[in-house]
C-alpha cells in the first residue's frame, strides 16, 4: 500500500514558468523527468502525479518549484 503524502510551501508567482523536477519511482523502475510548466496549469499536473500512486514532496524555492518524490513499496 502506498502512503501518499503531499507537504506545500507556497509562494506567490505572476506568469512565470515552475522548473518541475519529477522523479517518480513505480516497482522496480525510476523514471526521472524535468519538465515546464505554467502555474495556471501545476494543479492538473499534481492531479496526475497524485493519481499515479506516488508520494510527492513540493517546495517552493524562490519562483522555482522542485519535486520530490519517494514511493514506500511496503
């Protein structure tokens, strides 16, 4: 069972652009990916990561945000 724990620090950005860092391990296999994306659309993509089953650490890092992500299989 996989525990899903999400921890924000919120910082108020205009229209920049978040520097995402994913890295998601699923079984056996990490995957690990860097990608842009808009704040207007960050919620969606946390809907996606959320439903994927894995735990994500978000820290807003002045404009920039990097996640963190650490799956307990057991």
């Amino acid at each position: 069972i996989l525990k899903e724990r999400m921890m924000m620090m919120k910082t108020q950005v205009s229209h920049m652009t978040c520097s995402i860092q994913y890295v998601c391990q699923q079984r056996a296999s990490l995957s690990e990916v860097d990608t842009c994306v808009d704040p207007s659309v960050f919620n969606l993509s946390v809907t996606s990561f959320l439903t994927s089953s894995c735990n994500i650490l978000l820290v807003f890092i002045s404009g920039q945000m990097q996640i963190l992500e650490k799956v307990d299989l057991q």
